[in-house]
C-alpha cells in the first residue's frame, strides 16, 4: 500500500494480501485512491531508515520497563472476558524462542535505526493507564 498511497489518486491498491490470524494470503479487490485518503500504519520496526521517507508523521511508543508479567496481570485484570480467552492463543504464539530473537531484534533495531531521533512524536507507554507524551 505504501507505493499506491505515494502515488496518489489513481494509483490501484488492495486493502489486505494477508490475514495473521489464520496465516493465509487474502484476495482483495484491487481499489483506487482518492484524494483525501490516509494511510495509517503500525508495524514494530516502521522507523528503519528504508521506510523513513514514506512516512509525514510518526508516532513512537516506548515501553521497554514493561514486563511479561505486567502484560499477562493486564491481560487477566484489566480487558474484557474475551481477552482471558486469547491467553492460551498468546503463550501458543510467543514461545520462548520467538520472545528472545523478538527482544534481540528490537535491541538492535533502537541501537542501529535509533527511531526516537526520527520519531515526531514519543510516548511513553510503560504505564498501559497513563501514557506521557515525551
């Protein structure tokens, strides 16, 4: 989307190619874009520098003090009954080998891509109830 949306009206897109939930490759309807659309996109590494010149805007948010336990205490307490029913769905997907290469990715990628120097916008997120504006 992000060459159709670059390219302005006219240009052809398809609003998905993927669907994660069931890791299979979606057939949608090619579409045009118009003039007054807006592309919002929320990806983990958006700050790497190939990307940076997509973007007019960026918002970063930090939550590195954040622990697992924090997270599931969240998860159990805080959100909908729904929620208690993804639990065994989340610890499925995030196995230990999948939670390390993520916390060493995520190192290297603030240490090589340093997103907080190209971010418009940080927001401190460790506290899931009180997010700061940096």
């Amino acid at each position: 989307m992000l060459d159709p949306m670059r390219s302005g009206p006219g240009a052809t897109f398809r609003r998905a190619g993927f669907d994660e939930p069931s890791d299979r490759l979606v057939e949608a309807p090619a579409e045009l874009v118009e003039a007054r659309m807006l592309l919002i996109f929320d990806g983990v590494f958006a700050h790497r520098p190939e990307l940076l010149t997509y973007w007019d805007f960026t918002v970063l948010l930090q939550a590195e003090k954040r622990t697992d336990a924090a997270w599931l205490g969240y998860l159990h307490s805080d959100l909908p009954e729904a929620a208690h029913e993804r639990e065994a769905e989340l610890e499925r997907r995030w196995t230990i080998s999948r939670r390390r290469r993520y916390v060493d990715g995520q190192a290297l990628y603030f240490a090589e891509a340093t997103p907080v120097v190209f971010a418009d916008v940080v927001i401190d997120n460790n506290d899931l109830g009180n997010p700061v504006i940096l």
